[in-house]
C-alpha cells in the first residue's frame, strides 16, 4: 500500500478519511469490489471457454468446473485434462462422431469429472482413461463400450447405466453404485 492511500482513503461522495477507525472499512469495502470485479472476469472467461467448445469441439486442459453444460451436443468432443468438476453435463450427446472412414469418440483421458452430473447422457464409446470420476453421476447413462481403464470411480453413482462392452481394467471401484442398485466396495 503507497504512503498516500495510507495517509487518506477517498471515499464515494469526495468526502476523505484518514487512516483512523473508519479506514479499515473503506480498505474492506475496496477489497470487496476488487474481488467482486475479478469475479465477472473469471464468470466472463468461462463464457468464452463454452463458447470456444461450441464452436470448436475440444477443450483440453481447460476449466469448465461448474459449466452447464445439459443437453448440448458434443459428441466427439476432447475434453483431455481438462477441469469439469462440478460440471452439469445431464442429457449431453457424448456419444462416437462419425466422421468419413473413423469414429471420433469423446476423450475424457485424464479428465477431472468429480461430482460431475452425466445422468442421462450418451457416452457410448467415450475415453474415460485415468479420468478423475469421484462422486459422478452417471445415473442412466449410456456407457456402451465406453473405456475406464485406470480411471477412479469411487462414490460414482452408475445405478440404470448401460455398461455393454464397458472396459474397466484397473478402474479404483470403491461404494460405487452399480447398475443394478448395489454397491460395489471391492477397491476399497
């Protein structure tokens, strides 16, 4: 702080205080709108991040903790190391592209989905290897073919998903729910 914010503080009005009781206030009101203006930018930066999904297909080592994201259609999408912690992702296509002579399936490798919301959504064919899927719901989805090879899904919610052809090789499986309704706590 500058020896001159310190001798005064100007506050709304023109009126000036010194740095007695009243100063430490005034600095506590400034603090509070300087975090609340770097909010917005924050805010404002993750529109942009949707946005550039949208338009491109792909977020790689972005965040997008806390985006929702229901029902669009993202199928194919690169979501490699990115931040969806939180994410509503309920009702998404994240179902295989298909594109000319391949199949692009959306890449969650290495992905953090903790608390994720992913019920409903279409997954079939998706990457999920090392992906981070603590506490997820993937109630009623459609997982069909879907690989968690190494990925950690304990406390994920799988109760009425669809794991035909699902890879789960060295998957941390502990009080997960299973499709059936039952817990399965056998990585614990």
């Amino acid at each position: 702080m500058t020896a001159a914010l310190r001798a005064q503080i100007a506050l709304p009005g023109d009126s000036t205080v010194s740095t007695s009781a009243q100063a430490p206030a005034a600095l506590k009101l400034a603090t509070l709108m300087l975090a609340a203006a770097t909010t917005c930018v924050a805010s404002a930066a993750d529109a942009s991040k949707v946005e550039n999904l949208r338009v491109t297909n792909a977020c790689k080592y972005c965040d997008l903790s806390d985006a929702a994201l229901s029902g669009m259609d993202l199928r194919g999408a690169d979501f490699q190391n990115a931040n969806l912690t939180g994410a509503n992702l309920s009702g998404a296509d994240l179902s295989q592209r298909p594109m000319e002579k391949r199949t692009l399936s959306t890449n969650f490798e290495s992905a953090n989905l903790k608390k994720t919301n992913l019920s409903g959504a279409k997954l079939s064919g998706a990457n999920f290897l090392n992906a981070f899927l603590r506490e997820t719901n993937l109630e009623g989805a459609d997982l069909k073919g879907a690989s968690f090879a190494s990925a950690n899904l304990k406390g994920a919610n799988l109760k009425g998903a669809n794991l035909d052809g699902v890879k789960l090789e060295e998957a941390k499986i502990c009080n997960t729910v299973m499709p059936d309704g039952s817990v399965n706590d056998s990585g614990c």
